[in-house]
C-alpha cells in the first residue's frame, strides 16, 4: 500500500492539513484572502496526485506477475487506457511507453528507475 512509503505518509499528512483548513475555513479567512493559507490545499493536491500516480503503476505492474514481462503487458495497459494514460505527464508517458514496447528483459529495471523518479518529484513538495 502507497502508504507505507514516505511519499504516502506525506499524502496523508497533507490531507489532514486540508481537511483542517476546509473545515476550519471561517468568511473571515475568506474575505483575508492571504495565499498562504492556501499551501496546505496545494501540497494536499499535489502529494494526492503523486500517490495516486504511485498507485497505478504498481497496481498495473503486479497486476500479472512479477516478472519483465508482467511489467511490460501492465506498462502497455496503462498505455491503452487513454484516461489512465492521461493521468501522467509528457515525461511519464514517454517512459511507460518505452517500458511497454521495450524488452522485457529490462522492463522491471526501467519500471524501477520510473517509480523512483516519480518519488522523488513528490519528495520535492514534502
């Protein structure tokens, strides 16, 4: 489970920081208007969407195996599902392509490398 992860852990932190705020928004906060109060929705929706991220490609690489080519056929159908495809950016996208098209002999070590990287993206906003 994402969770166990730090990135997770972060998502999680961040969510109840925005919970907090949403729920303790007064009309004085809103009419104040001060950006800052708006950090924690933002690292809220940005640690969010990371572990979401995190979530889909481990689901998707599992989902038949553990091997190269699990990952691949998993990678590949991240790649036919245009809403799940959509999800990640132009870089992504263009790794998980690679990954589903490549060989399946370096696909586990490719899937690693992506994972990581998007790790640490979601580590640069915790």
């Amino acid at each position: 489970m994402i969770d166990d992860v730090p990135e997770g852990q972060a998502a999680l932190i961040a969510r109840n920081h925005l919970d907090d705020f949403v729920f303790r928004m007064t009309k004085e906060t809103l009419v104040r208007g001060d950006v800052a109060d708006l950090a924690p929705l933002k690292r809220g929706i940005v640690l969010e969407t990371y572990a979401e991220l995190l979530d889909i490609l481990t689901d998707y690489s599992s989902r038949l195996g553990r091997g190269g080519k699990a990952v691949r056929d998993g990678m590949s159908a991240i790649v036919s599902d245009p809403d799940v495809f959509g999800r990640f950016n132009a870089e992504h996208q263009t790794k998980i392509q690679a990954i589903a098209t490549g060989s399946s002999l370096f696909a586990k070590s490719s899937f690693d490398k992506l994972h990581l990287s998007i790790r640490a993206e979601a580590g640069r906003h915790m």
